[in-house]
C-alpha cells in the first residue's frame, strides 16, 4: 500500500483535493468525505493508466502539517 498526502480545500459551495506528487487531476465533491473518495478513486486510475503504459510510478515525497501562528 502507498499513501499519498492529499491537500482539501474550500471550493465555493465544494471541496477540492489535489495531491502534490500526483499532479494533473484534482477532485471536486460536496463533502470532504465524497472528495477524499473521489481523489482515492483518481489516483488509483491515474496510476493504473501509468501501468498500463509502462510510465514511471510517482513516489510519495510530502507531508502535510498543520502549525499555528499567533498574531
């Protein structure tokens, strides 16, 4: 199993996730749940397509984190 750090942003009336070391597709729900399933969902196509193709596999490199600033 490889994991991948996925980043969840606002989107409007949405969410997105992007995944910085899977660049080119970015998933769209209307809750963070849907969209952490939909971005699973592409990054497996994507890296099954790879496969396919006989392309290089991404290796996971980020980390997300959380700090705090005070004003």
């Amino acid at each position: 199993m490889t994991k991948f750090t996925i980043v969840i942003a606002v989107a409007g009336t949405n969410f997105a996730a992007s995944a910085p070391d899977v660049q080119g597709c970015i998933a769209t729900s209307a809750t963070i749940d849907e969209v952490t399933t939909t971005r699973r969902e592409a990054i497996h196509e994507y890296l099954r397509i790879l496969r396919e193709m006989g392309e290089e596999i991404p290796v996971p490199h980020s980390r997300a984190g959380v700090i705090r600033i005070v004003p």
